[in-house]
C-alpha cells in the first residue's frame, strides 16, 4: 500500500489557501484545528494483504472517533478512504462528503486534489457493496488470522518477512449463490452504500426503458450543470422456479454527457447472463424465462443516498 500525504497535491489549485496538518493522535487537537478551519480533511486507512483476511470492517486505531471529533467542531468534513475494500462509516451522517480512493500510488495526492477542487469531476461506480456493519456480512466472524511461526532454524525472512505463514482454515460458504451484493438482496438487508453506487459533481435522468429479449434500451440525460459520465446499469431478475437470487446484473455502459446532452444507448444482454447452470448436465441450461428488467434498482437506491441535491460542490478558496 502506498499512502500519501494529506499536504500534497493541493499547491496548484489552491495557492492562497493555508493548510495545516494534525496527525490525529491527539484528538482534542485535532478538533481545535478544525474548528478553526474553513474546511476539515480526514485521512483514514486500514491496510490490508493478500495474506490475510480483516477481522472487522471497523477502522482501526480509533479512527471512527477521529472522525466523528473533527466532523463535531466542524460541519465542513471530508472523510478521504484508503482502504482495501469496504469500511464502516459509523459517522456518515456527520460528514459533508467521503471519498474512497482505495490505495491510489504515487500519484495518489495529485489525482486526489483535481477531484476535490473540481479539476475533474468524478463519475466512478463502487464495485462492491459497503455494509453498514459486520452484522450484516454472511460471515460476520471469520476464522483466519492466526500466524504460524516458521520453523525452528528457517532463514531470516523465511514465511511473509519472518510473519509465519497463515494457519489453515475453514470457511463454510452458507450463503451458497448469495454473493455479493446479491446477499443483501436476497436477505433484504439494506447497505450502507450499494455496489454500482457513485456520485458525481452532477445529476442524471433516465426515461424511455425498453426492454427486449436480448438487450435493453434507455435514455440518459445530463440534468446538472457540468460534464460527466453515468454509468446505466441493468439487473434482471429470475423466476423464483430458478431458485436464484433475486437480481443480477446483466449489462452496463458508460455514457458521457455534456450539462443538459441526453443520449439514448442500447446495452445488449448476453443470454448466459439469464441463464442457469444445470448441474445435472454440468452447463448452463436454458434461459430462466419470464425475465424481470430491473433498471429502476439501481436508480432507487443511487438517489437515496444522494445526501445533498445539488451534489456536494468542490473546493474552493480564494
């Protein structure tokens, strides 16, 4: 993981602005510097390998009360993530806006600083869900996470940098078929931000759906003021014969679009996405006719969190 910090980035968009770091180990401190600001920028983390697995989505070293202290003494809070997957967000509400950049790299800083200041306007789409906690999680525990020591007389750095080598587990995958976002669909737990969720320094319509056996078309339309992409994505649902979550997502196109462009696109659906697998012949089987389009579950739940209308606006000093 490559992290940065919070002081780079910002010099040529903001040359009259005078930025102030706090470490955050002191949280009295924090906040005063905060409530002394005109904008407050909170960087959290929670680094993560391929060897081994979380044991909570909760932020660790108390990052959550960082959060909520400066976000207190001051309304003007932007939460900016760098985190492996999903995370707790515990304050959302108390915040003016969060971003999640996953591990950004070198670049990181300045990529960071043209989206907040409105350099560019982002317009990307989560590609997993966030929970709101780890209760909602098919496997709110799990079992690794325990290291073996290498064995006696191994060469220095011998197993992950000396670490040992993760003990051996098992996970039972109850939720079957219920990967995913099609989890919280299926058990009807609501997240705390969908995957396909994203929003942007404008707005969108749609209108017009049509749906075909093999493809479905919409009209997009920019009803903001500036340039962006949305991102229309279409689910379908199954029969409940098929014995299969109840949604799925079959087709997505970016649409670029100028302030008040609208565009009408086609998304073609390929037919192994409505179809089954038949284990008794070991392929997939015949499409699981009737088919349910669902553009509008996607839409429904991209407004609910749209936490400020117009969008939160970027940054801007004199």
């Amino acid at each position: 993981m490559v992290q940065f910090l919070p002081t780079e980035g910002h010099s040529s968009q903001s040359p009259n602005a005078k930025v102030e770091f706090n470490d955050g180990t002191d949280l009295a401190a924090a906040a005063a510097l905060a409530k002394a600001s005109g904008i407050a920028i909170v960087f959290v983390n929670q680094p993560t390998s391929e060897g081994r697995d979380l044991p909570s989505l909760t932020l660790p070293d108390n990052q959550d009360q960082l959060v909520a202290a400066v976000a207190a003494a001051n309304p003007h809070t932007i939460v900016v993530l760098e985190t492996g997957g999903p995370a707790a967000m515990p304050w959302i509400g108390q915040v003016a806006a969060a971003i999640e950049v996953w591990y950004p790299g070198i670049r990181g800083a300045e990529a960071l600083a043209n989206i907040l200041f409105g350099d560019v306007n982002p317009c990307a789409k989560l590609p997993v869900t966030f929970a709101k906690s780890d209760a909602d999680l098919p496997h709110p525990v799990i079992a690794s996470g325990r290291m073996v020591p290498p064995p006696e007389g191994a060469a220095a750095g011998a197993g992950r940098g000396g670490r040992g080598r993760p003990a051996d587990f098992d996970i039972d995958y109850t939720e079957g078929l219920k990967v995913g976002y099609k989890w919280f669909d299926a058990e009807n737990k609501e997240p705390l931000f969908p995957f396909g969720h994203g929003l942007s320094y404008t707005t969108f319509a749609y209108s017009g759906l049509k749906a075909a056996i093999d493809s479905v078309t919409l009209t997009v339309r920019n009803t903001g003021k500036r340039a962006g992409a949305e991102i229309a994505q279409v689910y379908a649902g199954l029969p409940e014969a098929a014995q299969e979550p109840p949604r799925r997502l079959v087709a997505w196109e970016k649409v670029q679009l100028a302030p008040g462009e609208s565009k009408t696109v086609t998304l073609a659906i390929d037919p192994k996405f409505l179809s089954i697998f038949d284990e008794t012949e070991g392929r997939l089987g015949a499409n699981a006719r009737p088919v349910q389009v669902l553009r509008r579950r996607f839409v429904a739940q991209h407004s609910a969190h749209r936490n400020c209308d117009p969008p939160i606006a970027p940054i801007r000093f004199p």
